[in-house]
C-alpha cells in the first residue's frame, strides 16, 4: 500500500551521497567505507543500517549512511548471530533503510514484497487470527517475527515507523532463533539513539484516501548517552476494497548510554495502536457443470478471475480489529576484554486484541449460480466471529562470544541461553441475537455474492463467557556454535541448541473446564563448511535440522494444543551457496541452491477448529540470485529471483490414513517463480545547475502462481507489480512521488484454502519532509 516512512527527509548532500560510486568522485564530509571483508570484525550492535558503517557523521558514534547500498558488509545486529550478512552462511535478504524510504514503505507486510518467495496468507483458526501471517520458501512463519533478535509474540498488521531495516534469513534457523523457523526467520531492527542532534519530520497524501505523519528525534544528553523519539499517525482507507480502512499510531523510545564505548546499554518502549477492519477477501469458487468446466477449466480460482468485481467485501459493519501492543526492550553488550564479549537481551510485550470478522464461503449453489450469471448467496465460514484476547510474553537471552586459539586454530564461539515464557487468556465473541439476546451464530445473515450488503441489523457481536481460553508455555534453551579457521581461507561453523517446550491449555464450555497439556524437547544442529579465497567472496556449503513443536504459539494461536498426539514436526536443510562483493564492494552478488524437507506437516481444519496432525512429507528444492549495489556512479539497484520446485513426498488424511492423491503435488503458497527489482538514478548527474539532488526509479514485483493446499484443486493466478518514484532533496527538506502498481492489474496478497484478498489497484502518494 502508498505510504511512508517516518522521519527519513534527507539534505541534498545526503541523498546525493546515497547514490555516488566513493572511488570515482568523493562526496563532500563522507568517508569512503572499507571494502566488505568476511573476516573482519563484525559492525557493533549500534551500526544500523545495511550498507553501513560506523564512522564519522554528523554526530560522533551515529551510524553513517555510505554511499554503497551493498548490504553484504553490514552487521547481523544480535550477539548469537556474530560477523557480517557476507560470512553467515544462509542466504539473507535485506530490505535497507535507503530502500524502505524510496519505496514509501509503511507496513511490513509492503516492505516483504521485495523478497521472493516470502508469501502472505489471511490466516485462520477459530475466529481467525489475521493480522500479519507469512510463508518463506513455502513453509509457515507466522511465530518466527523476530524484533532486534527477540520474539515478537503477537499477531497484528505490523507498521514499519520504527524500523531501521528488516532482514529475513532464509532455511531453516532453529541453532541461532529457536523453534520453528523451517522456511526462515524474519527479523525487524529498530531504530536505536545515536550521539548527535537531529529532528526529522514527513507528511504523506495518498489515493482512498491516505494521510500519514511522522517524526524522527534524536537528541545527545551526555558524552555517550542519546534518546531517540520516533512517532507516526497513519489515517487509511484501502484502495479498491469496499469498507477496508487501517487506521493505526505509535510510538518508540530509545534511550541509549556508553554509545561508542565498551559497554553500551539500550533501553526502548515502542507502542502501536490499531483500529481496523479485517479483510477476509472475496470467495474461490470452483466450476463442476461440464459447461462451466470446459470454458473455465476444473480448477477453483478467486471470484475475481470469473468477472465479480474486485471491490466487493462481504465483512459487516459489526466487524473490528482493535488493539495495542507495548513492548519493553532491554539491549545490553559489554566487550570484557579483547577476546570477550558478554550481550543480554531482554523483551517484556504485552498485546490486547478486540476482533471479530465475517468470513464469506460460496458453496454449491451459490458456485451454481454464480456461473449461470445468477445472484448467489455467500454463507459465512469458518473462524467466526472473533474473540477478546489478553496476552503477554517474557523473553531473555544471555549469550556470551569468545575469540581466542588453540595452537594454529582460530576460534569463535558463542554460547548462551534463552528463556522464554507466553501466557494467553481468551473470550470468544458470539453473534447475538438482537430480540433474545442469546448466543446463536446461525442468526446471522449471509450475504449476496454479487451485491453484499454492510448492514449488521439483526445481530450484535459480544463476549461469551462461557466459551473461555487459557494458554501458558515457558521455552528453556541452551545453544553453542564454535566456527573454526583452518586458515585464512578455510573454516566450520558447527553448532547445537536443545530446547525444551512444556505448554499448557484450558477451555471452559460455560460447564466444565478442559485440560490440556504438552512437553517437548528436541535439538536443533547445524553444520557448514566455509571458503574464504578473498576478504571480498565466501563459499559455503550449510546443513541445519529445526523443529515445529506442538503449541509453541500459545499467543498466535486459536486452538493452542487439541487432543490429537501431535508430534513436532521435523525440518531438515541442505544449501550451497556464494556470496560475492565486487568493484571495490560497490555491488553485492549473492547466490545459492537449497532443499528443505518437512515430516509429519500440520494442517488446520477450518471446520473442525483443530490442528491436525497430517503426516505430509514434503520437500522444496530450488535456487536464489539476488544483486545489490551501485552499477555506475548515479545507478543503484537491489534484485532477486527466486524458483521453488516443491512437492508433497507422502501425503495423508486427516485421520492419518495413506493418501496417495496428493502425492507429487506440490505444495500450498510456494510459488515456482518470484522476482522482484528495484533501482534508482541519480538524475543530477545530467543536471548539474540543479540546487539539489533529483532521483527518479522504480521497479517490479512478480509472483507466480500458487496452489491453496496440497490438492492442487484450487489456484491463485501471478501477480505482477510495476511500482514508480520520483523524489528532489535541496537543502533540508524532500519531496518524493510514488505510484504503485502503475498498470492497475488485478493482484492478490492474502491466500487459505477457499478465499483470497485482492490487492489495490493504481495509487498514489505525495511525501513532504524536512530534517534540521
């Protein structure tokens, strides 16, 4: 969607030194960066910002934008994770800050459309959990959002006002993040006091409408101390969805003290209010006449694809997604001497949510009549109507890295632990009836396929009592890696974590109470194997296992645990890969060929409200090239192209029982093809009499088409995005254009089982800004 970034106005002098080539004509007060070494120390916790080096600025200690936007040099940002995106060995795709500002960014969700093979699903589960619910490589990533390396528990549509960058390491992570992370893990970092003054300020206007404001503060207090202050107010109507606003503010804090010194301690609150109206989407609808079949084949496709009209929302006006998230966050690293290093991280969240939603479903009739050019009558599905949710989540990593030898060996190990603790309480919400005031969801109404109607007569939604959920787990984990130079050239990370999972669950039917409970543990190795020729190429080749266990996500989970004897699902990776920076480290290659097998594959049954236990194996093989850096001295561009081949191995029923009808297939949300470009041109270079810095840019987004479950019966057709910008920095203010999907095409972004959400069409933002 059109929006912003909070707080990123720029001088002419800075964007203009975002797009120069430093070893061809040097920006005025910028340091030329090293070139990327994979064996040099890693960047400190405070380097934010890919790309990026800590160095002179405009305030000592503040982290300096260069003008390469080669992000292989830069940090990973969190203690267990030590050294450069260029020497881990897994493919990590970065989305920097300079890209987040061009791009009008405003959600998280937006910013992930720049890495492929990353998918979006509406999300379900017993009054629909929504709110943000992501795919990597095909596999479910829903509790694997990550904030400055530590679990993000909640589910709610993420804005990115507070974020510096987002990074998403692909395969399995399970050694470095903890459970789950079979397709990868997603990690945003936030933006953190730096030494130095400065107050930054945006305003956007967009289509439908869209009005959006913001402010970036850092102010210097001490020698080595700084608070950071960062704030947006966001007022939005969806474009080409009936009735879908998301209107949302927030806050973040960031004090921080010992910045440039040995020991630095940051401490920030961030905040996020929302007020939304969940979007369902529209209903896939699968032809069975012969007729009907033969114009249109026998596959299930949205609505949308048959004629209805893109715009129809088939939620009522009683629907709602209100809620806040406060989160606490302690971030502390002191480097004891020359060989050690001690960080301990600490989050203390809590999220409250006030949800209710209608989910529209055309069954055989309504199909029937649709395609006979009759109006149909949509019933409403599975997941309704919502719940009140409280929830809250403690988690603690202390980790500690030593660098030191053993005879002629180099070592770097890591060894830490992490405790983490979610408790969950829930009230469901139930349709009312408006003249007897009981509960009866039957009551209310369907809806007309062709003309659906917003009016919530008839019913009211409110909390039952009588229908209750709790969930607690605590996660202890222990973890270790040691990665051993040979020599200069050649090296092995080796490492393990064990976790251990114990959850509980209780339901009350407005009688009796139901109890539940789970213990788990498993270990979670990895292994690679790494070359160095140069400081400027690494070859890898990395094998990791991780594990899905049995209600790890307590706080995004409708139905935590059920009376099926789950096993955890296993995941197993294998990829060779390479990473190269070249011209001087003005432009990042990257590359790898990979397989990730699942066993014993979960799925939820939207009817029966459970998770159940398929016994899928399933696999995905494929490969990924991604380029980012400066071409020519006014060109930069960042790509990447992913092909996933992915197939069910050995597919079950339900009940457990062989299910040879699903094997070979592949599997639900992995599209084959994913490509998505972005570049930009410094058009001053042309009009040197300019005062400022002119850039114009643009780039695509493609997705291939995707199946909505291991059937194969029902898919979703590509989506294709042409996105464009325009922006003039002079002196201390910015004005930028964007429009997206220039060409209006009819787009999808939120996939499951029978429904899809059709993306916006052509919109467009304006973005004023200042910087003093």
């Amino acid at each position: 969607m059109a929006g912003l970034t909070t707080g990123l106005a720029m001088t002419a002098g800075q964007a203009f030194a975002q797009t120069a080539v430093l070893d061809e004509i040097p920006v005025e007060g910028e340091t030329p960066p090293p070139a990327p070494s994979a064996r040099a120390p890693a960047t400190t916790g405070d380097a934010q910002g890919q790309g990026t080096v800590t160095g002179e600025g405009e305030g000592e200690g503040e982290p300096t934008t260069v003008s390469v936007p080669n992000v292989l040099p830069a940090s990973t940002g969190t203690g267990r994770l030590s050294g450069t995106v260029q020497d881990t060995p897994q493919i990590i795709n970065v989305i920097s800050q300079k890209q987040i500002q061009e791009q009008g960014v405003t959600t998280l969700e937006q910013a992930l459309t720049n890495v492929p093979g990353v998918t979006v699903r509406i999300g379900e589960g017993n009054g629909g959990m929504n709110g943000d619910q992501f795919q990597i490589r095909g596999f479910e990533a829903k509790g694997d959002i990550y904030v400055d390396g530590l679990r993000d528990f909640g589910t709610y549509v993420r804005d990115s006002f507070a974020y510096e960058d987002i990074q998403v390491f692909k395969g399995p992570s399970s050694e470095s993040f903890g459970v789950g992370t079979t397709g990868g893990a997603i990690n945003n970092r936030t933006k953190q006091a730096h030494l130095g003054d400065k107050y930054r300020f945006e305003a956007a206007f967009g289509t439908d409408p869209l009005i959006r404001g913001g402010f970036d503060i850092n102010k210097q207090i001490g020698d080595t101390t700084a608070i950071r202050v960062v704030g947006m107010g966001t007022d939005q109507d969806i474009a080409d969805r009936d009735h879908v606003f998301n209107d949302r503010y927030g806050a973040l804090v960031d004090f921080g003290t010992g910045i440039g010194t040995d020991t630095t301690w940051h401490l920030s609150y961030f905040y996020q209010h929302y007020d939304r109206m969940p979007d369902y989407g529209i209903p896939i609808i699968t032809p069975t006449d012969a007729d009907d079949i033969a114009a249109h084949g026998r596959l299930g496709q949205p609505a949308t694809e048959f004629g209805l009209d893109r715009s129809n929302f088939y939620g009522r006006e009683s629907d709602k997604d209100v809620g806040n998230v406060h989160t606490l966050t302690s971030r502390y690293e002191t480097e004891v001497n020359d060989w050690l290093t001690i960080n301990n991280d600490t989050r203390l969240a809590y999220y409250d949510r006030d949800f209710a939603t209608t989910v529209p479903s055309c069954d055989a009739t309504c199909v029937s009549n649709f395609f006979d050019g009759l109006d149909g009558t949509l019933t409403n599905g599975g997941g309704n109507p919502g719940y009140y949710q409280e929830s809250w989540g403690f988690q603690n990593i202390l980790s500690a890295k030593a660098d030191f030898h053993t005879g002629f060996l180099r070592h770097e190990a890591i060894v830490g632990l992490d405790y983490l603790y979610q408790d969950d309480d829930r009230i469901r919400n139930s349709v009312y009836d408006s003249a007897t005031d009981t509960p009866n969801n039957a009551s209310k109404p369907g809806q007309s396929i062709l003309d659906p109607s917003f009016d919530a007569s008839g019913y009211y939604i409110a909390r039952n009592h009588n229908d209750l959920k709790q969930s607690t787990s605590s996660n202890i984990g222990i973890f270790a890696s040691d990665r051993v130079w040979f020599n200069d050239q050649w090296s092995v990370l080796a490492g393990v974590r064990w976790d251990y999972f114990d959850v509980s669950y209780d339901t009350y039917n407005g009688t009796d109470w139901t109890h539940l409970d789970a213990q788990n543990d498993f270990f979670a190795p990895k292994a690679s194997l790494i070359w160095e020729p140069t400081q400027d190429q690494t070859y890898y080749f990395s094998w990791a296992r991780s594990a899905n266990v049995n209600g790890q996500y307590p706080t995004n989970n409708a139905n935590t645990l059920n009376a099926n004897d789950l096993q955890p699902e296993e995941n197993e990776s294998f990829e060779l890969g390479a990473k190269l920076s070249l011209w001087d480290g003005r432009l990042g290659l990257t590359g790898a060929i990979f397989q990730i097998e699942k066993e014993n594959a979960r799925y939820y049954d939207p009817v029966a409200e459970e998770t159940l236990a398929t016994g899928e194996k399933q696999r995905v093989r494929g490969f990924e090239i991604g380029v980012t850096g400066q071409i020519t001295r006014a060109w930069s561009v960042a790509a990447a192209y992913t092909y996933l081949d992915s197939e069910v191995l050995e597919g079950r029923t339900n009940t457990g029982a062989l299910n040879p009808d699903v094997v070979g297939n592949e599997i639900a949300n992995a599209p084959q093809n994913a490509f998505s470009l972005w570049t930009t041109y410094n058009m001053s270079e042309h009009f040197q009499q300019l005062p400022g810095t002119w850039l114009v840019g643009g780039g695509v987004t493609y997705r291939d088409e995707v199946f909505t479950s291991s059937a194969n019966t029902s898919v979703i057709p590509e989506t294709v995005s042409l996105d464009l910008m325009t922006s003039y920095a002079w002196d201390k203010y910015r004005i930028a254009l964007n429009a997206y999907n220039v060409t209006d095409e009819l787009n999808y972004s939120g996939v499951w089982g029978n429904r899809v959400v059709p993306s916006s069409g052509r919109t467009f933002t304006l973005t004023l800004g200042a910087e003093f």
